[in-house]
C-alpha cells in the first residue's frame, strides 16, 4: 500500500486545495505523519484512513488503489 497509497493521498489532498499542514489540523495529527503518508514510510491506522477519505471525498478503496 504505502507509496501507491501517499501518491493517491497527495493528488487528492492537492484537488481539495489543502496543505499538508491543514489536513494534519483536520485530522488531528501532526504533518510529520501527514508526509510519512504521502512518502510511503508511514501507513495510516483504519481510524486515520477512514478520517482521511471522509475529509477528502474518496473511498478508502479509492485511497489505497481498489476502485470497485
């Protein structure tokens, strides 16, 4: 998942015009993690991932690659 999944996260964080610093606000987290994420060092826990989709509009399967 990881790199694949922070590039996904990245394009979409970009659509909805946020930085890294935002979304980390709207999440609750520090960026620190928000950019461990989007480089594919850090995986999100299903709480985060699921906060993150809500936030952004996508599905988690959309996130992590799995279109239905």
């Amino acid at each position: 998942m990881g790199e694949a999944l922070g590039k996904r996260l990245r394009a979409y964080r970009k659509l909805k015009n946020l930085t890294q610093q935002e979304l980390a606000d709207l999440l609750g987290i520090s960026i620190a993690i928000v950019g461990g994420i989007e480089r594919g060092t850090r995986e999100p826990s299903k709480d985060v991932l699921a906060r993150i989709s809500r936030i952004l509009g996508v599905t988690e399967e959309e996130l992590r690659g799995q279109e239905m």
